[in-house]
C-alpha cells in the first residue's frame, strides 16, 4: 500500500480519526480484516460478521503493529471512524488504485477462477511485479484487501472477482475498474440466488465486461455459447480462445498422473506446455490464463514456459495428500456445484486409474429447485466412472445422490453419513491401501475438515 497519514484516509473515506495522537501518523502497509493478519504499519478493518466482531480485536491488532483500525466505533484505539467499514473500504481501494498505475485484470466465471488466477499470476509475475488475489478472496472485503497490497512498482493487478447476486461485479469493477476482463464460464453455481437459470447467471457474469472501457480488452470462452453471447454487451475489443479460436489448446494429451499437455497456440506462435495440476479441465483455465497474458503483450513462448513451471497454490483444489500407506487423498473441498463436481469426480478417477476410487461427497449449494434432481445426476456419475465406494454426507439432497448411485446398479458400495465427524469414522473404516479418495462439497458443508482428517491418517 501506498503510504498515507490517518487524516487524508478519513477524508478519503468520509471518517473521523479518533484515539489519534498524531492525525499525521502513517500507515504503511496493507490492511487486514483478520487480526492474526496484522503486519507492522498496517491497517485493520474492523468488520462485523455473524459470529465475531472484529472491534473486539482491534487492541490486539494495533498491539501487534497496526498503524490504526478502519471500525464504526471508538475502540480505545488509534482508529478512523466510518459509518460503514465495507463502503469505506472500497472507497479507500478506488483512491489509492487511482494514484498508481498498474495493469488491472478482472476475471470472473462460475468455476475455475481460482485455477485460473493463480495460472494467470505466475505467468505474470516472470515480467513484472504482480499483485493477485489471496486464496478466494474475491468478493467485497476480499478485493479492496488486494487493491491496498499493490504499490508504485506493481505492473500487474491480477483480480478474481466472485458474483452470488446480480450487481455484484458492478460494485467490484466500481471499485477497481479492469482494463482486461476474463470470463470463464457460466455454470450453475449461485444459481439460486441470480435467479434460477443459467441466462441469468450470465446476466450477472456480464457486468465484467460491460465495465470494460472502449479501449479495454474483454478475453471470452469461445466453447460457452452464454459467454459467446456477452460479445454484444461490450465497447471493448474481444479476445477469443477455445476451440478454433485465436487462442487455443491443440494435441491435448494426459499423462499416468492425470496431468494434461498440449500445444499452446497464441497469434505469435506455438510452443509445448505441461501442467502439474490433474484433470482434463485444467486445460481450459490454462488456455484462459494464456489469452490474457498474450492480450497483454506476452508471446507464445513465454507464457508456455510459465504455465510448465506453475504450481498450485490454493489450499482445497484438487490437492493431493500422499499418506503413508499408498492411499492418496484428493481434497477438492473448498466449493462444488454440478461443473466442478463433475471435473473433480472424473480428475481423480483419472488420477487413480485401475486403483479403487472412493467419493466422499457433500451438498451443493444454492441450486434451486433443481437441486435434488442435480444431487442425483451426480450419484450417477459416480457409479457410471466406475468408484467403488461412496459415502455422502448429510440430510436431504446427498440422500438424492446416495438413491441414484445405489439405483444405477454398477457395484458402487453407498454409504450414508449425518456429518463430516461420521465421515471420517466410516471412510478411515473403508479405506484400503492405495484408495485414491476425492473429498468434495460446497464450503459450508465442513468437509476440508473431513479431507484434512483423512490426510492425517495413516
């Protein structure tokens, strides 16, 4: 972050300094909203959530080094005080963004943007310093927080942007407007709360490119005709990739490990690229990936020797856990919704080849009134791959699934579990040496426990 003094920030952000000794104090470093986050010089964002208020920890904060506390109240504290933290957030993002000058990239999608933005990043970060965003931190706290990391020497700002309603890629790209915009796919995730249906997912991924200024780049998925038919929805220049278009993946191949290869062709040529990241699908993020950073001057080979050396870098995306025993943990827990159910089902049945599969699977989320019926379509994929063991986890739509893999008559052996507690007992019970165990569920269902449990265990 830029240096500032805590009274040109309440002015920036509408506040007042109180606590203060000295307004003229600096902050010198990024902000954080997680008190163990603190650096030295930085600034803490005081945010309420459902069950911890961050003002209860903002002496903590300032103890170990934060300059001052970005808080809706007096907290006895050098503190600026705002009406609301997250407006003033953004406002602070939106004016220190306006006083540097780096690349700003925006991509968005229902699945893959994470893959995606760390691919992109590391590309990136061969030719200039580069910012992106931490884990998933793509929503309204999480992107002003990587806006205030950049500084004068950032040439990249790399931005993963997260819509759950329409409006809000407005309110991200208002507060760091993209000269590029990425858009991936539009899937089933959030679908409950956009409105239902994919037109209107689509709806709300398009407010990515309707940002874009006339002279800006929009990069879009040739092969996801409800991306295709944002083309009109943009002043700015287009960018294809997938299938036959500018950008694309030729020669697409996998190795014994389920990592793919392929020929990388760009406008300035063809070179050879092979990831270390399983599935047929990773493909595709990296073909993303590689159109923006040829959108941005890059050539062919440059960025196939970045997406060759890139590695995860995500906690919870098809991480791999190599126990002890031969039995190889697959953690995809962090999200699911169908797509990336799908891609993770069939990447670890690749991984594992003529080893026993087992799928620990929880809920979906947000999938409307098509959730049962998606739950479903999901337990019979698992028994057409051919796992040998599912165990789904919880009440209502996983018993959809564990029905319809029971139902599909393959030789899946189904088992149910209330919880991820009772997951781990039943699978730690199942589990064989050399398993290869996918461990997958929307967040909020816990079981990055349950893989993290699993992992341990030897």
């Amino acid at each position: 972050m830029i240096p500032m003094t805590l009274d040109e920030i309440a002015r920036v952000v509408g506040g007042r300094p109180h606590d203060v000794p000295d307004p003229q104090s600096l902050v010198t470093a990024p902000a954080a909203v997680d008190s163990r986050e603190v650096v030295p010089g930085g600034l803490f964002v005081a945010t309420a959530g459902a069950h911890v208020d961050g003002h209860d920890f903002a002496a903590a904060a300032v103890a170990s080094g934060a300059a001052s506390v970005l808080a809706t109240r007096p907290v006895g504290v050098p503190a600026v005080v705002v009406e609301d933290v997250q407006t003033a957030l953004g406002l602070l993002a939106r004016h220190v963004l306006g006083r540097l000058g780096p690349a700003v990239i925006g991509l968005t999608g229902s699945v893959g943007k994470t893959t995606t933005k760390d691919l992109l990043a590391q590309v990136l970060e061969r030719h200039g310093p580069t910012v992106a965003t931490d884990r998933s931190f793509n929503n309204e706290l999480g992107l002003p927080l990587t806006v205030l990391r950049a500084d004068p020497a950032t040439r990249y700002l790399v931005l993963e942007m997260g819509a759950s309603r329409k409006g809000d890629l407005t309110y991200l790209t208002g507060i760091a407007p993209p000269h590029v915009g990425l858009v991936l796919n539009v899937g089933n995730a959030h679908v409950e709360r956009m409105g239902g249906g994919l037109a209107d997912v689509a709806q709300a991924k398009g407010e990515l490119v309707e940002a874009l200024p006339p002279g800006g780049l929009a990069v879009l998925n040739a092969d996801d005709p409800h991306v295709a038919g944002m083309a009109g929805r943009t002043k700015a220049q287009i960018l294809w990739y997938g299938g036959s278009a500018p950008v694309r993946a030729e020669n697409v191949r996998m190795d014994g490990a389920a990592r793919p290869a392929f020929e990388l062709v760009t406008p300035t040529g063809r070179a050879p690229v092979t990831l270390d990241l399983i599935g047929a699908h990773q493909v595709s993020n990296a073909v993303a990936a590689a159109a923006v950073a040829t959108a941005l001057g890059l050539d062919a080979a440059d960025i196939a020797a970045g997406l060759t050396a890139a590695r995860r870098r995500s906690a919870g995306r098809l991480e791999i856990v190599e126990r002890p025993d031969g039995t190889t943990i697959v953690n995809d827990a962090y999200n699911a919704n169908p797509e990336s159910m799908r891609a993770g089902l069939r990447a670890a049945k690749a991984l594992a080849g003529a080893r026993r599969t087992v799928a620990v699977l929880g809920a979906m989320g947000q999938q409307a009134d098509a959730s049962r019926a998606r739950h479903a379509e999901i337990g019979r994929l698992v028994a057409d791959l051919g796992y040998g063991v599912l165990i789904a986890v919880g009440d209502g739509d996983p018993l959809a699934m564990a029905e319809a893999a029971r139902a599909a008559g393959q030789g899946v052996a189904v088992h149910t579990a209330e919880d991820a507690a009772e997951a781990v007992t039943l699978a730690t019970a199942l589990l064989q040496p050399g398993d290869v165990v996918l461990v997958k569920a929307s967040s909020e269902i816990g079981l990055a426990a349950c893989a993290r449990a699993l992992a341990a265990t030897s």
